[in-house]
C-alpha cells in the first residue's frame, strides 16, 4: 500500500499538472491545487474536491502569499512540484521588473520554494522540477539572467528549463543532508495549452503540428503520459525508487544534453544570483 502523502502541484489547473493531480488524488493522497487561473484551478479543485490556491506567478507577491496560505493550512507537505512554466513571445517585464519567462520558470518556483524551505525540511519532503530537454537551449549567463541582451523565446524558456536542473542539483547538494530530496524530469512533448501565449514561429509550428490528430498521434504524448514521471516521483522513495539530484526521462536517470547541466559552480551561481535578485523582497 502507498504511503498517502499531501502533495502540492504548481501548474495544476491543465495539462500534466492536473492530470497528475486527478491521478494522484485517485490513489488517496492529499493533492493541494496551485494555478494561475482561478476559473480552472477552482474547476480542477471542485472536480476533486481538494483544495485550491490561485497564484500568478508573473507577481513575486502572489508567491510569496502562497507560501504562506500553504504553511499555515498544511502541517505536513511532503511534495511540493514545480511545476507551473510556460514559454512566451516577446520579452515583457513582470510587474516586478524581471523577464517574464525567467521569473515564472525559475524565479518564481525558487522563492516559493525558499519560502518554504522550513516546513520541507521539517516534513522530509521531496521537491520535484519539471523541466524539458535542455539539448537547445544554449547557455545560462548568470549576467543576464533576463536575456536583454540576446532575447529569443525558445532560447529564453531552454535556458529557464535549464535553471530548473541546476537549482534541483544544488537543492540537493546544500538539503539533502537535511532531509530534502530533489529530481528534475523531462515530460516529452505533451498535447497540452502549453505555448499558446507565444508568437515564436517554432513553438506556434509544433502546436499546429500537435491540433492535426495524425500529429498529435505522432509527435505528442497525452497530458497523462507527460505526468507519468511526475506521479511516480511523487509517490516513490528517494533512495529506494529513485536517487535524489537526478534528471528522469521515461522513470530511468539520464543525462541531460547540455554540458552546463554539470557544472557545478554554476548551479552554485545561479543560486547566489537567484538569492541577490530577491534580497530585501521576502525575507525567509
């Protein structure tokens, strides 16, 4: 019998995360609804009966409010997944000044995550990122995390994606002693809303690709699929099931295509960066 855990899913009011969501909920767990949307994230959380919280991640003020809806209403969190992304057109700055598909990406999942890192440390808890192949997304420049310099959609959301396994090794490096458990995953190209903000011509491509039933057949997997990686990590045992600070396709450790993945002293810088763009704003 599965241990019944209470697991909180950014991005879950469509695609893989409430997919994962009515999956996880199946199987008895305490799912706790996060989305954008408040329309779909309530539809999501009434279908299922769980709650729901609704934060735009595109406001650092919305996180920060979330984090502490989830710290006074839940005693325990046993996972918490970032899940909530999206790639976007032309570059825009939130209303807190930062690129908006680095902040929903990364900066956002990492404040939230931040802010919560008492009650994942007291709680044991797993943290999870859901991140895409990395093999184009050039290279993360701890100068210009927001891509003034040289802004492309595509490249804006690799590089993002990119961040998301940095931050999930080095989560693990400075918290697993403490309890913490990390993974990053790739959920394959998923027929979902995904990129339909967008005006880059590649993203809107592979979307008319993926609305052709032959092309969805052929190039996407279902949103059930696509959160496969994401109930199973979430129900699994780091250590046992599967090891903390990996990057997971299909259930299976692999390496991501994209050498700055390894380093090291960029995963610490990204942190340290991340940590100086948010000083002053939230205190943890």
């Amino acid at each position: 019998m599965k241990q019944q855990k209470t697991i909180v899913i950014t991005g879950a009011s469509d695609g893989i995360g409430a997919a994962a969501a009515r999956r996880l909920h199946r199987d008895g767990h305490t799912v706790v609804v996060v989305g954008r949307s408040p329309e779909k994230t309530h539809a999501v959380a009434a279908e299922l009966g769980v709650d729901g919280h609704v934060a735009d991640f595109t406001c650092l003020g919305d996180v920060a409010r979330l984090a502490a809806d989830l710290t006074a209403a839940y005693p325990r969190i046993d996972v918490l997944a970032n899940n909530a992304g999206g790639v976007f057109g032309d570059p825009t700055k939130t209303v807190d000044g930062f690129e908006k598909t680095f902040q929903i990406n990364h900066l956002a999942p990492f404040l939230l995550t931040r802010l919560l890192l008492d009650r994942l440390i007291a709680s044991q808890a797993t943290v999870l990122q859901t991140s895409s192949t990395v093999r184009f997304a050039g290279k993360v420049d701890l100068r210009d995390l927001d891509n003034d310099e040289h802004f492309d959609a595509v490249h804006a959301y690799g590089a993002a994606k990119l961040e998301n396994i940095l931050f999930t090794n080095e989560l693990h490096r400075r918290y697993h002693a403490s309890g913490i458990s990390t993974a990053s995953f790739y959920p394959g190209n998923v027929a979902t809303n995904f990129g339909s903000d967008t005006t880059s011509a590649i993203i809107r491509f592979i979307r008319v690709l993926g609305s052709n039933p032959i092309g969805r057949r052929v190039l996407l997997s279902t949103p059930e699929q696509g959160a496969d990686q994401l109930v199973w990590l979430a129900e699994g045992t780091s250590g046992t099931d599967w090891r903390s600070g990996d990057y997971y396709f299909r259930r299976k450790p692999t390496k991501p295509r994209n050498a700055q993945a390894f380093d090291d002293d960029l995963a610490r810088g990204l942190w340290e960066r991340s940590e100086e763009l948010l000083a002053g704003r939230f205190p943890a």
